[in-house]
C-alpha cells in the first residue's frame, strides 16, 4: 500500500535530523580543532612579536628595519648593535623563553600530580628547595673552586627541588586536605628561604653580591652556552612529558580509571616529580625563583583554549609561558631603566590577578 505524503514528509524529517545528530559531532570536532589552530597561530605570532620588541626596546635603540637586517641577514655584521643584539638581548630572550615555557609545563605537571589549580613550584615550595641548595653549593663552589659550572648549577638546584618535593610528599601521605598541603608547602618555602637567607649573612662581600642579584631573579647576564645548556634540559623534559600525554590524560580521570587502562600509576607519579623538578630545578639554577608564572599560565591556556586536554595544554603552556616571561622580562628591564627591576615583581604583577580571579571563581562555582 502506498504511503501517504505526510508519512513520506516525516520520514523524510526523521531521516534528516538523524543525519544532523549523527554529523554534530564531527561538526564540533572540527570546530574544536579549528579554534586549537587559532589559539596556536596567535601564540607563535605573540611569540614573534614579543622577539621584535626585545630586540628593538632597550638602553641603545635599533630601528625596526635593522632588527629584520641583523635577524635575518648579514648586512650589519660588524656594526655594535649587531654585537648588542646577537651577544646580549638574543641570548636573553631565548633564555625567557625557554625558562617560562619550563615554567609553564612544570606547573601544568604539579597541578595535574596534586589536582589542585593552585599548586606550582613556588607555592609548595620547591623552588625555594632548589634555591637553598643552590646557595649552598655556590658559596662552597665560590669560596674553594672560584666558581660552578652550567650544569653542576642545575644538578644542585634539581637535588633542592627532589628535597622540597619529598617533603611536600611525605606531608600529603598524612594530610588529605589539599589547603592545608597548600599551606604546609607554603611553610616549607618559607623554612627554605630562611635557610638561604642564613647561608647569605654568613657569606664573603663577593658572593654576597652575587647570591643576592640571583635570588631576587632575573634573566640578565645570560650567554649562549648558558642557553644551549637550558636547551638541552627544557627538551629533554618537555619531550618526557610529551611522552606522558596519554598517562596524563587517564590520570585525570581518576587513579581507578588509569589503573583500570593499565597505567602503572607509582611509576606515573615518580615521573611527574621527576620532570617537574627538573624542569623547576633548571629555572631556579639560570633566572632564580620566578613567582605566579606556574600558577597562572596553566589557568590561562585552559581559558584560552576552552579545553584541559593534555595534549593541547602541554604545549600551549609552553608557548604561552614563553610569551609571558618574554613580556615581563621587556616590562623589568626596560620600565625604569637603567635600573632594571627583578622578574619576580613583574611576574606577580601580572600573574597575582589571575590567581584571585581562580579564587573567587571558584568560591563562586561553589556557592
């Protein structure tokens, strides 16, 4: 028997919307990818300007067109500020780079480890850990061998991070409220900051001048062996984690779920101390104890890209860590110049707000 044009029409309707559920997701997915390439293509741009504005800003001024001939060619070899940019700036601002994208990354890993959007390197303590060794080590290596060496500051500074993170651990085996694990880390900060302080008083003028100048932090004084050494360190540590997307991304869901998809999760956890002290150790060791950036990049790449998988956030963090670093750098030195101002003020001028606005969107969500 024939059908009749109603029940051909919502067939018809039927079969339509039926195809429109089945291509939304698809729809979605693309969209979702589609504003991924955005949110990468503005940080790369972010990235380069924020390389021209390094370079064409400071002390001595260089025109904007002799920033692409001495980027890009050779026809201002020579000349001093060829000297200036390829010497000194360049080398500064790779350094910036690298250090905030490492900075960016370790607390995406500290945060995922503690699943805490508060914690970082510098709140729990581990940064002042890498710092007190470090001071240690220094006025030793100062006062016997007239000095230290790249890496030898980095292994220093990345044991201090182990001993801080190991505190830290052994308080949040006993303690299950994060706030107050966030208070203890806290705490221990604040121990180690006055170890250091203890370490300076009792130093020679020379090594006084040169712990104090670091511990305030900055990015200044960096050359390119300083910045092959951070290089090598922040790939090796980035590419770990890059490894761990997939562990990252079950761990999230829960230590069941994880252990449900054959993650060992024991091994999973020594990792992520291991790839977060380090890369924490690394920029303690090159610009100091830098305050908020591990906190605040994170939220923001969430925010900027409307999502918290790993394999989006992990790079975004390094990228967007990169330009915040590289921007507060140009704000500390250039600001009041010739007094140049440490990057830790900048950092927590910029990155404190950020922090308060999580805080009271989340007291917010709660009530």
């Amino acid at each position: 028997m024939e059908k009749s044009y109603e029940t051909k029409t919502e067939e018809k309707q039927a079969a339509e919307q039926e195809t429109m559920q089945q291509d939304s997701p698809k729809r979605s997915r693309k969209k979702e990818l589609f504003r991924f390439e955005i949110c990468f293509l503005l940080l790369a741009a972010a990235l380069f300007l924020m390389v021209i504005l390094s370079i064409w800003i400071g002390s001595v001024a260089i025109p904007v067109g002799d920033v692409f001939k001495i980027l890009f060619s050779d026809q201002m070899k020579g000349e001093a500020v060829y000297t200036i940019v390829w010497k000194s700036r360049m080398p500064r601002l790779c350094a910036a780079a690298l250090l905030g994208g490492a900075l960016g990354v370790s607390g995406f890993l500290i945060q995922t480890y503690f699943r805490n959007p508060i914690a970082s390197p510098f709140v729990l303590g581990i940064s002042s850990g890498a710092k007190m060794v470090l001071a240690f080590v220094t006025v030793i290596a100062l006062r016997f061998w007239g000095g230290m060496g790249s890496v030898s500051m980095v292994a220093a500074s990345f044991l201090g991070a182990l001993v801080s993170m190991g505190f830290v651990l052994a308080c949040a085996g006993k303690v299950k409220n994060m706030s107050l694990l966030l208070v203890i880390g806290i705490m221990i900060g604040y121990i180690c900051s006055a170890v250091t302080d203890f370490i300076i008083t009792f130093a020679e003028d020379a090594e006084i001048a040169h712990l104090t100048t670091w511990s305030m932090g900055s990015f200044s004084g960096k050359d390119w062996n300083d910045v092959l050494v951070i290089a090598i360190v922040v790939a090796i540590g980035f590419a770990g984690c890059i490894a761990l997307i997939k562990p990252i991304s079950a761990f999230r869901l829960g230590e069941g779920y994880a252990q449900s998809m054959g993650l060992n999760v024991k091994l999973f956890r020594v990792l992520i101390i291991l790839l977060s002290s380090l890369l924490s150790a690394c920029v303690v060791a090159f610009a100091g104890p830098i305050s908020f950036v591990g906190i605040a990049v994170p939220h923001l790449c969430k925010v900027m890209f409307s999502s918290s998988k790993p394999s989006v956030i992990l790079p975004g963090s390094f990228l967007l860590g990169a330009v915040f670093c590289m921007f507060c750098d140009l704000i500390a030195r250039t600001a009041f110049a010739p007094t140049e101002m440490a990057i830790s003020t900048v950092t927590a001028v910029f990155g404190a707000p950020v922090v308060i606005g999580m805080l009271l969107r989340g007291r917010k969500n709660r009530t």
